[in-house]
C-alpha cells in the first residue's frame, strides 16, 4: 500500500513506490559522493538521499522514473528527509496514477459513456459520423480519458478534460433550445471537439506541464489538426460545414488576447464560447475555493490569474459550505 | 385605423395619428410664416409643413405630442412631405404605444405572468418577501412592463426589459443546478431583479433614449436604491444577505470598463454575469441579423458596437434562415 | 507605560499591552503542547510563546485581543521571540489606539471643527440641512473621527479620513472661485461626502483591512447609501439636486478602471476628481518619501501600485527634506 | 467696418476684408476660365466666384492672403455665393486679427503684466534670471502673447496660451503652500514655462493648425530646447536644476501615452500635472458647453475627444447658466 | 481597346468592356420597368441605365459578370449616367484583369522565378522537398501569382502577394547572416510560406475582398493547413521540424491582438515577425503616400488604421518625391 | 592576476583587487566594532569582514571604491567571507574595468573603427559635418566606447552600446537600398545617433544603474541635447533637416508606451525603428538563451519583461547551439 509523503514522520521505516522528480549528484564535505533526489507523489514531495551503493542505484532508474524504495525518514536542518537503502525502478502499470496525480471525483469510464450518449443525438450525418470516428480510436480515448483540462486554472486533474467536455455538451443541451434559430447539432459536436487539442497541449504522465508542441502551437491548433484529420477520412463532408466548424474550434476563447485568431462570428460561436468559459470559471473558482479559503474566512486567498479574491457567503442554513481540506495545525519546534 | 409614413405614397390623403418628434417655424422666400415638422411612427419619419392657419395650429400642439392630423403627401426635392390642413393634440390613452414603438412579439402579460411563477421558487422568505413587494407594487409594474431593455444594443423593444429578465430567469433555473453550491434562491432573485433600474434609466414613452437619471447614476445604482427601498419595508432582513444581493446586482456586468464598480466575487455572481450577457449578446446579434443582413449575403453589416461582422451559416436544410424583413427595391427616379 | 516591540532587546523583562495577530497551538519535539503568538504593536511585531500553564491561558484571550503579558525576550533561531509567563486580556477602553495603530498628526477633534466650519459656508438650505444631519450624528462621527482613508496608499492611518476630507474642502474652497460657473455649494457638501462610505469599507480596530461589506460593495455604493439616508429625512429635498450630488459622489474616481461607475459629467464633477486625485495622490507620495527613500539616497524605493521610483531633488538651500526616520545601522553577529 | 459672412444675405453688395482659405481655376460648361474662392473669417465662410477680369484678379493674391472685395451675394443651388467685381489683397498690418479669429475675452497686455508679476515672486536667482530672459525676449513675446493653448481642444483662441499659462501660474500659487514641502520657485517657473513650446507647434496667423515642427517634435520637446537655449546664457546655472526643471516640464502631461517620456517623479512634477490638466479639462469643457449645448437641453452633445456627453445641472436659482450663442432658428425654403 | 469610366465624358459614344458591380430593376415615375447598373474597372465607376428591351437584356448578364456595351454618356442630376443601348456577356478570358484591377509594377512570372531561385538556398532536404511540392502544384501557383496581399493595407493589387513574398525572403537573406545561431533554411522558408493562406483569404477576380473561409478562419489557419497537406506528402518529414516551422507561421503577426494565437518564441520567428511587418509597413505607408498626399503639401492625409499622419521631407536635392498621380484640377459648373 | 570571487574555496589565501559595493559598521556580541563589506568582480559577489585595525582600515577606503586586499576565505553559517587582514585604495587606472564587469566580445576600438568607416558613406556634409564633430570629441568617445546599451534588457556590458550601434549601422546599410525613395543619408545618421543618450542615461564605471538625469530626462532627451549642441557648431545646417532628423531620434522607440513622445511619421523613421527593435531584440533573447536556458531542456526560463518563455529548436545537425555557460553541479552538504 502507498505511503504517502504527507503522512512521513521522524525516524518512520518506509517501503512504498514514488516518482522521483529530480536527480543528482553532490560531494560531502569529506569528498564522498551521494545522491540527492526530489520524490513525489499526490500528497506532495520530499528530499531523499542515498549515501550508499551509490554508483549502483546511480544506474538503476533516471529522473521521472516511479521507483520501489525503503528508508528512514530523518530530520536534517529542520526538514525530513529520506536516508534510502534500496531503490529500484518500477513500470508504469505497477503504480496507480492516481497514487500521484489528482483525479476526477466522477467515474472516468463513466462519464465518457455519458459523453458518447449525448453525442447520438447529432442528427447531421457528416458530424455524427465525424464524432464516431474519434470514438473509434483507441489510442485517442485513452489519451482523451486521463488528460487534465489545464496546467492548474480549471479540471486540473486527470480525467478533468473529458469532465469539462461533458459539462460542457450538457450545458449546451440545456441552453440551445432556449433560443430558436441555433444549430444544436453543429453546437454539440464543436462542444464535444473544443478542447480535444488539449491531450497533446499538456503532458500528464509525470507532471502536468505543457509539452513542446503545446506550448509552439497550442491546444487550439492541435486540435483543428486532428479534426481535419478525421474529416479527411469522410466522403463529401462539405466544405462550409467543415469551415463553421472549425471556426467554432478557432474562436471558442472569445477573444485575441485569449489566443483565438477569430472572435466569434455566428450565434453558435458565441453561445459555445460563453458557456465554455462559464465552465471553466465556476469550476475553477469552486476548486480554489476548497483549496485556498483559510479556516474561520469567508474570502479566499488573492487568486492570481483573475486578480482579485473570492468570497463564499454564509447567511442562511441551506448554504452548501466547500468541503475544506483539513489541515492539522500542528508543528514541531 | 393607423396609416403609416412607410405606406404613405405622392397624392395620398391622410388621416391619421402621428408623434410630433421635431416642431419650429420658418418663412418662405415670400415672406409668410409656416410650420415645419417632423411627424414619426413605428415605421419610419415624415416632414410636414403646415402654411394656413399657422397661428391657431401652432398652439394646438407641441413637440413630443400626439397628434391626429390632415393632410396630402406631395413631393418636394425629391422627398415625400405631408401638406397639412388640420392637426390636433391627442391623449396617450387614445393612442396605441405599438403604432409607434417596436414591440416584443411575445404577449407582455403573459411573459409577466412567467416570472411572477418563477418567482415563487424563491424559497428564502426575505427574499420571496422582497420580489412580492415589486409584484404589488403597481407603479412599478406598470413601468416594467413596456420598458425596453436598452436603447438599440439588445431587447431595445417596448416590453423588452421583460423579455430579458424572464429569459434570464430561465437560464438560471436551466444552469444553476448543473453546479453543486450555488444558491439558487439568491441567483433567481438577483437574476430578476438585475436590470430594474432600467425603468428609471431609459425614457420610452416618447422615443427611447437616456433619462438625465440614467445617464448620471446609470441603473445599476438606480436599481439598487429600488431594491434598498424595498428591502427596508421588510422586518429583520438579514444585513448579509443584503449585501450580497446587492454585490450580485453591482457586479452582474463583470468589469470595471462595463460600469460594474465591483467585479463578481461569488460563485452566484459569477454564473449571472455569464448568464446574462450571453442573453443580451444572442439576442441583440439575432436582432442585429433579422435586420442587417443584405439580401443575398451570409454576412451582416458591421457592428460598431462589437466592432465585427456577423455570419449566418447555410450548409444543410434544417439551417432556420432568420426572418428578413422584406424589402421591395423599385426606386423612382 | 507601552513598551514597543522594536525596542525590546535580547534578556529584557517585559509588561505591557499587546494586541495578539495569531494564535495557534503547537507541538514541541518531546510532545508537549505550547502556544505561539503573534504580538504587534505600532512600531513592529513580535514572537510570543506560552510554554506553561498553556490550558489555562489558552482560554485567556483570542486573536485581535489587546492583552497584557509578563514575559522575557530570549534569542532563538537569531531571532528574538518573548517567552510568556503571564497574561490576560484587556478591554479596548483600556488601551490607546494610537499606542497599536499610526495616527495622524493633527489633533483630529480640532480637523473635525475645522471641517464643520467649512461646512457652514454651504448656503444652499437642502445641502446645508444634510450636513447638519451628519454631524449630529453621534455614532456616524465616532467612526469618521478615527477611519484611516485607506488601508496603505494614502492618509494610511487613525483620523486620516477627516484629515483627506478636510485637505480636500479646504482644496474646493481654494479653486472653486478660480473659474466662473461652478456651484461651490455642490462642490464644498461632495467633497466633505465624498469618502465618507470608506467608514464601512475599512475595519481599522484591529488592523486597516477591508470589512466584507467594503469588499463586496465598495465605499461609493456604501457612501451614496449613508447619503440617501439622510437625504430621506429630508423634506423637500429637490430630486434633481439628489440625482446631480450622488453624481459626483459616483464619479469622484473619474474612471471606470479606478471603480467609479459613471465618468465625471459636470464641471463640479470633474473639479472634484482632480483635487480628490490630487490630495491622494500628494500625501500619499510624500508619506512614501518619507519612509521609503533609503539614507543617502534621493531615490525612493520602487512604488507598486504607481509603478516607479520617486525623487527628491537637493539643489538648494530651502529645500525642505522630508523627515526620515532615523534608523540605527548597527547589526550584531 | 467689418461685414461677416454670417450676416450676408442674398442681394446684398459687399465691399469688406476677408481671408482667402482656398484658390482654384475652374471652367464653364460653356468653356470660360473663372475663379472659385472661399472666404473666411471669425463668423463663418462663404463661396466666392470671380467671372470677369480673371487673369488680372488671378494674380493680384493668393491662396491665405488677406483681401479687400467687392461683390454681391447670389443664391446658386440653395447656397448664397459671392459674385466678385474687384478684389486686392492688404497687409496684415491692415486687419484686427480678432475680425478672423477667436480671441480671448480677457485683455492679451493685461493678462502678461499679470503674468510677469507673479513671475516675480520666484527667489531662487537663477529661475528668477531665466524667467526674466524671456520677459526681455521681444519676438518670443509678440508671438507668446497671440498663440492659442491648442487647435481646439482648451484655449483654442488668440491669446489662448497665455490665458491658460496665466491661470495655471495662479493655480499654483494658491495650492503649492496648501502642502509642505513642495519648492513654490521651482513649480511657478515651470508653470509659467510649461507649454511655451506651443508658440512653434502650433500656426496661427491663417489658421490654427499644426506646424511641421509641431507634429514632428511637438510642444514639449520645442520648448525644453528654447529653455535649454536660455538656461546657456546664464553663468553658473546649476546642472541639477536644470535637470529637475526640465524634468517638470517633459513629464507634464502626466502619462506616456498623452505624450509625456517620462511620468512625474517629484511632488512638485506630481503637482504641476494635476493642475495644469484640471485647467485644459475645465476650461475646455466649459467652451464646449457654450457652443455645443443645444437650446433646451441640459446635455451637451457628444464630446469627440473625451467620448462623452456633459450636462449643466438646474435645480437652483444662484446656478449660472453658460452664455449660449444665440442662434436664430429661421431658415428659408 | 478599353476605354476607362474616369475618362468618359458628357455625350461620348461609348463601346467598351466593364465589369457590372450592382444589378437591379426600378420603376419610371411613368411606369416602365428599366435597369440600373454599376459599372466599374480599374480607373473607377459610373452609373448606366438600360431603358430599352429591358426583358432581354436582363437575362444576358448577371451582377459580377465582365460585359461588353455600348451607349451614350448622359448628364443626370450633375453626374454622368451610361444610357446602354447593347450589353453582352464576354468570359474572363477576353479581359485583361490589368483593365480592372491594379497590378503589380514588377513582372509576376519574372519574380516568381526570382523566388523559386531563392527557394534553391534551402539545404535542408525536408524543407526544400517541402518548397519544391508547392512549386509543382499548377492550380496553387496560378493562384498565388495573382493573389493581393491584403485588401487594401499594403500590397493591395493583383501579384501584391507574390511581391511582398519575394521581398521578404530577399529580406531574410540580407539579414539572417548578420546574426550568428538563426537557421537560414527554416527562416526562408517560413518567409516563403508564411502569408500563402491569403490566397484563399481574398477574393480577387471580381473586387478585393474577404472569402467566408478568410473572414471566419483567417490566412494563418488556411496557410497552415495547406503547409500540413503537403508535409504529409513527404515521407520522414521530421515532427519538432514540422511543429517549429508551423510555430514561425502562427506567430508571424508578432501579437495576440493582430491575431496570432501564438507570440514568437524563437529567435527565427522574431525575426521573421520583424521583417515581415517592416516589409508591410514600408510598402503600405510609400502607397499611402503616393495616392493621399494632396499636392503642395508635404502631409498624408490621416491613415485610418495607424491613426496618425505621414510627412514627405524635402530638405535637400536627392530627395525623391513619390510619384504622385496627376489630377486636373477643372471642374464644371 | 585576478582571483574571482566565483573561484574562491573554503581557506583559500586571497591577494587580488575587488570593488566594494557596500560598507557598513557593526558590533559583535561581546561589544567590539568591525566592518562588513560586500566585494564584487565580474565573476559574482562575496561578504567580507574586517576585525582588527578596524579604524585604521575604515578611513583607507570608501564604498564604491576598487581595493587591494588580503586575508583568508571562511565558512560561516554556510556561507564563504573573507576575513581581511589588510585592505588598500586602488585607483581606477590599475585595474581591468573588464574583470569587473561584463565586456563585449568584439574588439572595442576595432568596432569604433569600422562605425566611422560607416558614417563616411553620408554624403550629405551637413550630416557628415554633424557626424565629425562626435568623431573628434575625445570626452564624448571616452564614453561613448565603454557605455552599455541598458541595465539588462539587451547589450547589457561594456562596450554594448558601441556594439549596438554599429549593429543597427549595418543593418540600415544592408536594407535601406531595399527600398526606393528612402534617404540613406538620414537613416545612417540618426542610426550612430539614436542611443547616444544613453552614455548620460546609465552609470556604469562602478555598477550598471540609471543616472539621475537618465530616470528623469532618459536617454532619448539627453541623446537630442548632445545632438542639438553639435548642430549649433555648423554654419548652415538646415532648419528642416535637423527636424527630421531629432524626429527620428525622438520615435525611435515607436510608441508612446515605449518611451517616445512621437510616433514614426517619415518611412525613415519607421524603418529606423523597426531595425532598431529588431537589433535589441534578437541581441537580448540570444544572451537570455545563453544564460537562461536549464542544462538538458529546450526552454529558457520565463523572461519578466517579455512575459514569455523562448525556446531553441534541435532538430537538425547544423542548428548552431548557444554557447552555455558551463556549472558544475557539485553541492556540498
């Protein structure tokens, strides 16, 4: 069973699987080399050394590496750290991901079903058969399935992209009908395609950064690649639906400053991108929220990306309160 | 019945009702006195020019009256004017609003009756207290129910004010609860009370253009003085819950540079932002496309307020082609 | 008599008033429960920890209480912490603010007359009457003698308030008769109005923070409240002359990006804005010269919220040096 | 006496001065050469024609020459027109400027004895030097005394520049001493030297426009260099006074993108930005609310550069109103 | 040979090619059904009308069709009108494109060949294989040898694309050696593919302007796209050389706001960024100047959308004036 | 030779020169005086201390001042000082101002040589005139060859700016003639002119900072003073030429934002711009790639004024890769 780096006390034996982060060597002061690493997992990280054997282990697994190790956690200049004695290095399919990263609260598997449910009720041929395709492809789906919806802003946990689709697709249904005059169809299909890009954007397998592809082009392109892709292998998709649909993808930031190219130019754009970008926010408001509220406050830490702070008010007794994570206050001297 | 300036042609005689919209004398290369005015209706405008009897007309009637007068469209220039020989000043009740304003197509008491439902999910009694007091308030209805909800940009339409507000009220009830921790009490009461102030900003009874009100205090603030007023009637309304409404009401524009002197800090706040301008900007582009799109083009006019241009998609049959108000283009030369 | 932490040495004795910033329990090495403290007074702050009796005091006082406590100053860590033997709360009436908090350097009972007698220059009746109402209102004057202006930018201290207001009607009457035309009554009641919402926009008995209220409202909203509340009272109040004050009240931040709703639309309006500006914007500079500029130096340290250095030219012999504080370059190792 | 092109009517004969704005050679249908001028002065312009003696009158002025003309009002096409039967051109020195252009109400002689005065209250011997430099400096005078402040955005009249140099010298004098430590030689100086630069941005003897040396310099850079030029020719002026004083000067408009290189940096930069900007905005506005404010509205119209509507509030008897141009509303068919 | 609207006159016989802009019937004040028509070429436009055999003549042409006609140049209400007396139908093929649109000075096939030698520098395999794909595509190069760059901010006439394309990898060439550690290949041939998307963003052979595709998805997507179809084609085409060149081609507008969802993150792509606007910028402003200096003046008339003027020194004798289109200044009466 | 800080090891013996950048009395616990410095070079910075003959020592030197020293390098709470045994005055002379600060690459006099070999391709002798008057002032090229081109942003070293400016020469040589209708003569002239100013704007004989005169006037106003002290010297140096000439200077920067109270208006002024930009750019990201990019990655670390990450592309043999410099990774615990 995982042992995780928040639960590590003074002088505790452990045995359990981390992902080491950094990796390198130093010299002591009396010239003996050791190993220095940076070891996590999803409670948060901490220093280990290796003192002995050291040109061994120096062999046995690399930066980013999951890793089995045992040690004794010591406490050196008021910090803990890991004296290893063992370490050998593990394959990904030994460790749950989720042992190290953050993850939906829904059921993964789940909630693709769902997606793919709501996709059916694409009448439109071409975009229906255009959905199917990507629901086809296996290594699309697993990428699809795990990938975050972002680095840290909003769904920033695995299964958060696919989490932030459904909503999205969902909203859609129940907002379209509102107004007469939209396609639901062609407003269904770029909900669901919107932020496909995002599972090249980011890489998630050690840590959720951008990949160098995401951060040259972004998930905006990205993922009008892998449309027109797809749209390539379909007979007589026209043209126009093809453009509208793409200009969906292209312009669902709303805005130049946001990294879309086009603003939006039909009432489908505009709707898609209003509740996308209510999606994002509320969700990642309600994130922070949970985090980032100090105990006894009803104003959240300064959120540094909106620039300003959030308030959760309290004045009646059906007021759902964000479950805080419980931080015990207690510290040692 | 009512003959509108639109329908008027050379040679015809008229009789009918009209809104003096302009009035001042002038004198002909002869020497003679005579009145020049600028009769309007929901149509279109008219000059007329009225040369016998000036001294008793023109104390007939002033500028912003309603008047039922006679006369024959002659040519003069190359532009149609109304000889007029006789007029007379008419009571607003003798006048229906509709034959000089544009109105929302659905029913205004029937769209009155909606909300007034909708209101009664509000299940927090301070707040379910204070929208009765608006719904007895008949002053107040009488007023909210022809305003308009801006003067060209969106829902700029007798009743329109009405329109907006159910349909934002709507949204919230479709929204709210695809989110966990939203109140939805405090969203349908700020979401139908949001605008109110507007019935104090925008004058409608003769054109629709901004009250000196409106324009030094804006109704953001108007309606928040409303809303204190009421709220002071109601015994042991909680002073938090006041706050936070009026945070929902100041906020609801979602930045600084849109007038909102505070920008959204709860969730609540949050979603009405969104959730009302997506309605305003779909309907004042559907508005803006019914109106503005050429014959035998896919694109609109530019919008100077959004500063772009707007496009109506064709690709397959179940496209709803917006209603295009029919333009005859024979010309005379 | 206070004893202020910035002079307390290493092994002093010490009683005296503290107000308390945190508390917190903790856990020594060998299991024991203490208390740590955080203990401030006007001239800095300080470590404070209970080893003994810990239950017992514990229960003694909260957060933002004032104690008073015996204790020594021990070195640890190189830093100077007090290590508690005694203490017990004290009430508010007990100590003087001024002893905790900075406070501005003219007496603040005789700025108060000063203003009042200002105020009497306002022949309009209406305005003339609402300025009664204010200072005969008790509890309003009790909060308006002490509220800082602002929490650090400018008149960042006890009384500061009234010494901005005051500045600023004293600045009106200066300018007013400068240019024909404008309404010195309207001008004079604004400027002594203007600020005043920043009463319930502050808390500023335990520290200068913003309340929710100022938070989620902003003073405007909250000072055009206090406004309309006496202006209530008021029989015959003109509603023009209601609508053109609150204008300037609303627009005295002259543009949207700096909270104010509405843009200054009358000449009254826009002198305010400027001499407003220009109050804040002077003593805020020269409060910061005079802390902020490092011996030696005629640069200031780098302002955040303006953005840039400030300079203290020297080339002559009546240049009035700002006060510095003196400040003793001795370190110990 | 002057006869206005504003007071012409058809039929009347003219014999007056006018300036020439423009000067082409145009062609009857029926192929002979004539004139066509447009004449201007203080109240209007009007289109002239010469049919007869073209070649001699051709060559007897040009194109912004003052002329003399003799000729009769014609109505051609709804627009009166000047039919010219003699034309000479006159000296400058035979017209009063003020029958062409805006001049300030004030007396131009009075206003710089005014302004010398208060230039005398500056100790400081080296800006009290440099200041006298310039009084001593006849052809910056004649020119310093007929400049406008801008082409119309405040002071936009002969006479303008001084009118508002004077103003802002008087504004610092009543609230330099309002503050401590601000140095009252060194912002009178700079007051009165600020925008001397304009004498050479600006052309004002055919029209107000904008020099070369005025769009590609600008104002602030043209008057540094005549300070610059002046401050050589004093012996032991001190480097950094130099440097502070014409920092004032560079950083008087406040911001980068008014055109300022540098932002204020000392109170008395501060200061002098707040001032003389009121002084533009005030007095500006207060014009335009003369000219722009249509009869029996209390809103002016749409203010271009500012982007706004102003208002003059009503609601007491002692308000003063604007004096508005009278205009007749009589026009003819 | 082509006779041009700008040289018609009154009572000329007409028989000439045109391209018709506007098509639609209108109504005699007798009743006759006749035709009005834009007709345009590359000197301007002018009205025609068709009187007779209307029934005929409207089914022989369409509004963006090239015709051949004949008739009579008429005077109506002060402009020329073509009375049309015989109108057919002619194919593009029997027009020059240079009789309707401008063109380039240089001869297109003589730069394209300029360009496909420069294209010859690329060493790198991939990317030279990348070029060659374009160079033997037949329906791409007749498109882009005629394409303009922009609809009318710099290069805006047939062949305009091509030139600014030679220009800019003639740039890339003079300039990349002059800093060490930039790759020459990817730099030329990023310059040479980086606008080629514009040759489905403009429509060019009726009038100048956007295609849906251009306005709803914009010449960066559609170039990418194409780049993308040819890369595909090519095997082993590396991917980071791929992702870095279509990065070059994202980022080429430099800023979010010029709509480039990506800024420049190599030092390849800034640079191409700098001299692909130096490019634009300098050959946009040298047209504006030759059409919008009026004569006798060294200003440009103000340029919309840099917001500002354009001076034309003249101070010593190399200057060279740009060629200013000659324009009589006769006018009839 | 020089022994540099960065080289310093635990009980080494030192004997080099340094530069004291700060100086400062303390006292040690058991009561005694000694001296704190901090001594700077080329190579990083280090704290030293003087404990005996502390009097004497203290008067031998000032902060600021290059020194001779001795003693021995110890550890202390981790970190290295230097416990100096004696300490003496240098003058400027003996030392190599490049041990103590970063210098350029190139030969400072070799790249002096070849920008006047530059200049003398302006032919116009005005310019030329203008150009041999900086040439021949020794004082002027004293600094002009050691100035940086800022504090950090780009050639941030001694010689940079000389190295700049000679960069920005070339380049308007290799693409002026890309160009017809541009002056070579103008372009050349102000590119050795533009930065000028900055050898007033930067200190940089003891640390690279901002002189007084370079934050309150900056380098493009002191620039133009030079150059106006020079042009006073030539007899007959035109009027218009030298506008055009500091309007080139005064814009060079673009933007208002930028610094420039003007905005390019002449095609050289634009072009000036563009490569100056360029030049600074290219030459500050390739010295931030240098130095900023982690060993093993392709990204550099985020750029605080550009607010972007850059990044060096890998993917073919000839990509020629910056230089870095090489750290050890060696620790010690």
């Amino acid at each position: 069973m995982k042992t995780f780096t928040a639960d590590i006390k003074e002088n505790d034996f452990i045995d359990s699987l981390f992902l080491v982060k950094e990796k390198s060597s130093s010299v002591t002061k009396t010239g003996n080399i050791y190993l220095r690493l940076k070891l996590v997992d999803r409670s948060g990280e901490m220093e280990g050394r290796i003192w002995t054997s050291v040109e061994t282990f120096a062999e046995a697994f690399e930066k980013d590496d999951f890793v089995r190790l045992k040690g004794k956690a010591v406490s050196f200049q008021e910090h803990l750290q890991l004296n290893i004695t063992h370490i050998e290095r593990v394959e990904e399919e030994a460790i749950h991901l989720s042992d190290f990263f953050p993850v939906a609260e829904r059921d993964i598997d789940e909630m693709l079903q769902s997606l793919i449910e709501i996709s059916k009720e694409v009448k439109n041929q071409h975009l229906n058969q255009l959905l199917h395709l990507f629901w086809e492809d296996r290594p699309f789906l697993e990428r699809f399935k795990v990938a975050p919806a972002s680095k840290w802003l909003h769904h920033p946990y695995l299964g958060g992209l696919l989490e932030h689709t459904l909503s999205l697709a969902q909203l859609v249904l129940k907002n379209v009908c509102h107004y007469t005059g939209l396609n639901v169809d062609l407003l269904l299909t770029a909900s669901i395609l919107h932020d496909l890009g995002k599972i090249d954007e980011l890489s998630y397998h050690r840590s959720f950064d951008y990949s160098d592809e995401g951060r040259l082009l972004g998930h905006i392109i990205l993922g009008i690649e892998r449309v027109e892709n797809k749209i390539r292998q379909i007979e007589g998709f026209p043209k126009d639906l093809s453009t509208v649909l793409k200009h969906l993808l292209l312009s669902h930031h709303g805005q130049y400053s946001w990294g879309s190219p086009k603003r939006p130019m039909t009432l489908e754009a505009v709707m898609l991108h209003y509740l996308d970008d209510m999606d994002a926010k509320i969700n990642g408001i309600r994130d922070f929220l949970r985090k980032e509220v100090p105990d006894g406050s009803r104003w959240s830490a300064y959120h540094r990306t909106f620039e300003q702070y959030f308030y959760v008010p309290t004045f009646w007794e059906q007021v759902e309160l964000p479950d805080k994570i419980i931080k015990n206050g207690l510290e040692e001297e």
